[in-house]
C-alpha cells in the first residue's frame, strides 16, 4: 500500500471545503428557483409558432431584433431544416393574421419572405410535457439508484443517488439565476448530464470497491484518494475533449441548440466536480466500511459438513 502513503492529491482532506462549496451552490439555486422561477420556453407555456421561408439565408440576429422592436416578447428565432427556412417563437396568444403580420414586417427590410404556416401550441400540451418530464427524470433517477445499488451496494446507490440530485439542482438552479430559456432541448441536456455523470461516478465506485477489497487497511479516506488519482487522468480527459466540443456548440452551433449545450456545459462541469468529491466523499458520512464490500464467509463447520460423503 505504498502507493496510497505517496499519493498525489488529497481529495478527502479538502472534502469538508467541497461540501461547503456545494452547499453554497445548492442553496442559490433552490432560491433562485424558487424566487425567480424558471423562464419555459414556448414548449411548456404555449404560444405561436410562425414558419417563414427566405429567398436567401438570413441573419437571425436581425430577424429578432426586427420582431422585438415592434412589440414582440422573448422571441426565440432559428433554421429549421434549411438555412432559408426560418422557425418563429412567439410567446403571444395566437390571433388571425399574425403569420401575415410577421411577414410584412420582415419585408419591410427588403428581404423577400414568404409564410408557410402560423399555428398555435396550448398550454394545455406543454401542460402534459412539464409533468411528463417530470416524471421521467424521477423515473430515471429511480432506476440509476436501484442498478448502484444491485452493482455495487446501497450505500454507493445513496451517494450517487445525491450527486446526480446535486448535478440536477445546480444545473436548473443556472437556468433560474441567469434567466436562460427552459425548454424540452434543456430538459433532454438535463437527463444527459445525469448519464454522463452517473458513468464518471460509475467508474471512480468501481475503483474504490477494488481498492477496498484488495487493501489490508481500513483508512477510508486512505483509498479514496487512491481510487481518485488512479481515475483522475481519465476522469479529466473524458471531461476536457468533452469540455472543448461544447464550448464550439455555444457560440458556433446556432440558437436551436445555444441552451442545450449551455445546459451540458454546466452539467459537465458540476457533474465532473461531484464525480470527483461529492460522490465519493458522501461514503465517509454514510460509513461505509471494508466489511460491506467482502463477500459473506463460510463457517468452519458448514465447509465440513459439505466435505462429507
């Protein structure tokens, strides 16, 4: 056990400072949500959806600007399908001739536009979404919590079953705080985020249950610094290519997917954090011990009754 006298980093020993930091972070976002409120988008509120088609491919930026100067609220303007084809987000109730009203304003900055649909989205469906994804996530949290603890044992089911809440929380929390549009696009990030930090927790569990059942010491905190450093290279690598791909998707993929990987960017980052010290570290609360991780022993007299012809 050399190797964890010399080991590199001291996770556990910072552990008390990355509860405070997350316990800082968790309590701005549940004000934040609570206070604030999350900003839905047109998928969960309702509005009207206008669809609109450019003899050439225009700047989305002054499309927008174009709309909010006449009185539009919060429009949320992208391609759709082609870079001429222009999907229009209106959170206004639906009238007769609106489509007609957005396209005579467009055409007043001589772009040659032309309507191809105007229609409504009730609140009564975005209604059903809100509570749909609701559940989903719950049901998805539910199912990671019981595959933990059928791999590993319910103490790790616990303390990734908090993480992932942790990475949930702080996420929505940004949205709230910042006041960035909450739609179903966020919501798919929201559950991507949970799998991608479930697999870096999956894998630092994985080390320490090893570690565990190898070692010949009882230091807890001893072989979770262990089994950090021995996943850290990996854990940043994975975190970092990561890191790189969604930082080019928020400012060069477009306002279709702007929040999806504004939302992902966050995820990763917090859930790279909680993979490294809230998951991990939450086993020292929850004592666990090396006795958990062994596996069940036979007794003297059992093995020689079984001997026995």
């Amino acid at each position: 056990m050399q190797s964890l006298i010399n080991r590199q980093l001291d996770f556990m020993g910072k552990r008390r400072y990355a509860f405070i930091t997350s316990a800082i972070l968790l309590l701005v976002s549940v004000v934040a949500v609570a206070w604030q409120g999350l900003n839905l988008g047109l998928d969960f509120t309702g509005g009207t959806l206008v669809e609109v088609r450019y003899a050439t491919a225009p700047a989305l930026n002054a499309v927008r600007e174009t709309l909010e100067a006449a009185g539009f609220q919060n429009v949320v303007v992208q391609t759709f399908g082609t870079s001429t084809e222009v999907l229009i987000r209106l959170q206004e109730t639906f009238e007769a001739g609106v489509g007609d009203q957005v396209v005579d304003l467009l055409r007043q900055t001589g772009s040659n536009v032309e309507l191809v649909r105007a229609e409504f989205v009730g609140a009564q469906v975005g209604d059903q979404l809100r509570d749909q994804s609701g559940m989903g996530m719950l049901v998805a949290l539910g199912i990671v919590m019981l595959y933990v603890a059928f791999r590993f044992q319910y103490k790790f089911a616990i303390g990734a079953l908090l993480a992932l809440v942790h990475d949930v929380i702080i996420v929505i929390g940004a949205f709230a705080l910042f006041g960035f549009e909450f739609d179903l696009t966020v919501l798919a990030a929201v559950l991507a985020v949970i799998g991608y930090s479930l697999n870096d927790t999956i894998v630092v569990y994985d080390r320490v249950r090893e570690n565990i059942r190898k070692s010949r010491i009882d230091d807890m905190p001893a072989i979770f610094n262990e089994s950090i450093n021995q996943t850290l290279s990996r854990t940043l690598a994975t975190s970092g290519t990561t890191l790189l791909v969604l930082l080019a998707l928020v400012f060069l993929g477009g306002d279709m997917i702007h929040f999806f990987a504004v939302a992902l960017l966050i995820g990763v980052t917090v859930g790279t954090f909680s993979s490294i010290y809230v998951s991990a570290a939450l086993l020292l609360p929850l004592k666990l011990q090396r006795v958990d991780l062994m596996p069940p022993q036979k007794d003297d007299d059992e093995e020689g009754e079984e001997e026995l012809p």
